[in-house]
C-alpha cells in the first residue's frame, strides 16, 4: 500500500434523493448526521453515519458540476448504491507524488471544506483535502479515491458515532468481479499493494484494523448470502457493506421484516439500503 495511505476511512454511496435516502438509513438503526453541502465547486451534499473510526457517505447531486460527472454517469448507469472508496491519508500531496513515481497521475489534490450542523444547533466547519485516481483506473466498476481529514473533531462527534442497531464499523466491502483474481490485482497496481487469494475469491487488506476489499463472482456472493431470486446484480461493482455490530439481536429488530438471517450474520437487501445489501455481523 502506498506509504501516505492509512487503510479505508469511508465508502460513498451515491443516492438520488438526499434526503429519502437518510430517512431509509434512519429506519434501519442508523444515526444520521445532519445534512451537509459542499463547496460549490463540487456540487454535491450528503450525510454521514459515523462510526468508532471509519464512516458512510450518503452523497447526492446538487449542481452538476465537472467534479462529479463520474458520479452523475454512475447514478445513470448503475443507480444508487455504493460507487467510491475513500482511503485515509495523512498527506494528499504526498500521495500524489508516491502516484506520480508509480506512473499514474492523480486528480488533486483538491481542497474543500463544508459547514457541519450539530445536532445541538451550534456549526462547525470541516475541512478535506483530496486526491482521485484518474477516471479509467476503475477495477470492477470501482472509483477510488484519498482523503486528508484536517478537521477531525468537525466530523467524529461523540453524539453520532453510537447506533441503535450496534453497528461499531466497517469489516469490509465485497465486489463483484467476473475474474476476481484479476480484479483485485488491478486495483493492488494502483494501490500499490499485493491481494491475497481467499477460497471464495481476492482480498486487498487496506491497512492494520481497516476494512478489507473482497473481490467474489455474483454466483459465489449470492450463494454466500443466500440471496432471494428476485434480487438482481450488476455484473461488477462493489455491492455490499459488512458491518461490525456489538449486538446481533438489536441489529435484527432495527433491520425488520425483508431481512434474513445467514450463520452468524443479518441481512438487508438492496432496495432498503440505497442499493447496498448490508451485512449485520457480531465480532
């Protein structure tokens, strides 16, 4: 892994409705921040759902802008559902040079800030910067990008990081791949970082205690879940979020009826959760 990445900080799900999508997130146990806006620049608001140490991105269109034409092109391809990874950097500009020396010219870095309203009514303004891997270094339908937090405090308050449904953080993010062997080393050669093979698949281990990315077939991910027949699956793309929780009976009251159970996990389809199937898991 590049020495300026620290392991995934969060996953973007993009959404069409801000605002439906939170209320949907609300409904399964989830606390949600209030709603945030970006620099206009980028044209984009969302929400957040904070955990122990890495979040979720419910990130929606404001304005178009040239920033998020890839979003754009991605809610009209695909629809909602999880179409970035974000990975935690110390230094944006850093990592740009480690691309750069590898062959790959990054996108940034990019500075941008927005204002945070807590849920107390008082503001505070949280500040990034950024740095994308150019548009066609997408493996398996998946855009990556780094972000430097400078304003930490801004975002992991105390007050939104403890959920009714128990979920603590990310265990990790399974995409589908038809060679999921090659994908995973397509994403290592601009990660610069080796992928392990697993007996259902690849995975890219992001960093000591960070969430994994796990490469699978949508046969072996559907027989892993026990899908329904009736979900459909894209041919490639990440799909699925696997979540920590302290409490696997309160996870399952807040995921309700359309749930299933696998061993040791609850699951929740894609249409409940903005085109993400999640994974309730006890660790």
């Amino acid at each position: 892994m590049l020495a300026t990445i620290e392991g995934l900080d969060h996953v973007v799900i993009m959404v069409q409705a801000l605002d439906d999508a939170a209320a949907q997130w609300r409904d399964l146990g989830f606390t949600v921040s209030p709603r945030g806006r970006h620099s206009d620049h980028l044209g984009t608001g969302n929400y957040t759902i904070m955990f122990e140490d890495d979040y979720l991105e419910l990130l929606g269109i404001l304005q178009p802008t040239e920033l998020n034409a890839p979003s754009r092109d991605f809610l009209a391809r695909r629809g909602q559902g999880l179409e970035q990874l974000a990975l935690r950097t110390h230094d944006a500009a850093a990592g740009v040079e480690a691309l750069s020396g590898l062959g790959i010219q990054a996108i940034g870095p990019v500075h941008f800030s927005r204002p945070v309203n807590r849920p107390d009514g008082s503001q505070a303004e949280a500040a990034f910067t950024i740095f994308n891997w150019p548009p066609d270094h997408r493996p398996a339908d998946l855009r990556v990008f780094a972000c430097q937090h400078h304003t930490r405090h801004a975002v992991w308050l105390p007050e939104l990081i403890e959920h009714p449904n128990t979920v603590t953080g990310i265990s990790r993010v399974e995409v589908l791949a038809r060679d999921p062997a090659s994908a995973a080393r397509a994403l290592g050669q601009v990660l610069d970082a080796e992928p392990d093979a697993t007996p259902t698949g690849a995975v890219i281990r992001t960093g000591p205690q960070r969430a994994d990315i796990l490469f699978v077939t949508p046969e072996t991910f559907s027989q892993t879940h026990a899908l329904p027949a009736d979900i459909d699956l894209p041919p490639e793309g990440a799909i699925a979020l696997v979540l920590r929780v302290r409490d696997l009976e309160a996870a399952a009251r807040c995921a309700g009826s359309g749930s299933w159970h696998t061993t040791g996990s609850v699951v929740v389809p894609p249409a409940r959760a903005s085109g993400v199937l999640l994974v309730f898991e006890h660790t």
